[in-house]
C-alpha cells in the first residue's frame, strides 16, 4: 500500500461522509434505499433501532462473519473495518439528522430528484473512499472473502451478495411491517 498521508485520510472520511449522505437522501425521498443500506434501512423500521446504530451492527456482524470464513487466514488488519464501521455508523446518524431538518418531501420531483441526488453524491463517496485505498468496508470486505473462498470472481460475489440483502430485507419488512418499507 501507499504511504498513509493526510489527504488520503481526508479523502476516505469525505468519502464515507458523501455516501452516508447519498444514503440518507436515498431514505429521505421515500422511494427506498441503496442495496448497501437495506439491512440496516430494515433494522431501523422493524425494530426502531436508529438507521446509524443499525449500521454499525450490520457492519459488524459482516466483519465478524469474514473472520470466521478466514479463520485460520484471518488478518488482525480486518479489525480495522470495525473503526471504519463505527465511523461510518455515525456519519450515517449525522448525515440523517441534516435531513430531519428539513420538512418531508411531499411531491413526487422533489422526492425523484433527492433519489437521484441520492444516487450521484453516494457514488461519488465510493469512488472517494476507494481511490483513498485505506479500510474496505465490511461489506466489500465479506464479497473479497466469500470470493477467495468460492474461488468465483469478485465481482459475480458482489452482485449476488447485494441481491441477496436486498431480497431478505424485503422478506423481512414484509413479515414484520406488512410492507416494503416505509
């Protein structure tokens, strides 16, 4: 890895702080949340857990679950997805209290364009937290397990492990809420 500099930090956190933020815009619309989101988007209205707590414990469990595929092959570095699993929890908290100061979208554009909006600020908290090149987040970290373990490409490993929170918070908000979300 490159030499850990300042703004490499900065440019993880910022991007976190942009994709806690397209997420939270994501959820403020009322039209879903990011594939990324869904379990904790799910904890927050079946339980009433807090959307950031509900992501710190989703992250956890996902950096817990890496630790015993690996077991043997486990890196003490993995550990530092906890850190990043924290920070990103409370970034999410943060970022949903900015939106709770505005009154809820009513109409359908405005509720379209914070989806939209959503879309473009949380990918670019992608491509800032990744070309950062510091932590994975848990949940790329368990598709580069599950991959190195099924000996299947990363990406196939992605795509399936997405649709499969999605599908399962879909299942479950349909057994506790009645509904698909809110």
């Amino acid at each position: 890895r490159e030499r850990l500099t300042v703004s490499r930090i900065a440019a993880y956190v910022l991007g976190l702080f942009s994709l806690a933020l397209g997420i939270a815009a994501s959820v403020c619309s009322n039209l879903g949340s990011s594939h990324g989101a869904s379990i904790p988007y799910m904890l927050n209205l079946t339980t009433g857990l807090e959307f950031g707590t509900a992501t710190f414990l989703w992250l956890s469990f996902l950096v817990f679950v890496q630790i015993f595929i690996q077991r043997h092959e486990f890196s003490p570095w993995i550990l530092m997805q906890l850190i990043t699993s924290f920070v990103f929890g409370y970034l999410n908290s943060f970022a949903n209290w900015i939106f709770s100061l505005f009154p809820a979208p009513e109409s359908i554009i405005v509720r379209a364009f914070l989806t939209c909006f959503g879309f473009v600020v949380g990918g670019l908290g992608v491509w800032l937290y990744s070309s950062a090149d510091l932590i994975n987040m848990p949940s790329e970290g368990i598709a580069m397990t599950l991959a190195k373990k099924l000996k299947k490409p990363f990406h196939i490993i992605k795509i399936a492990f997405d649709i499969t929170c999605v599908a399962l918070s879909c299942i479950c908000c349909l057994v506790f809420i009645r509904s698909i979300g809110s």
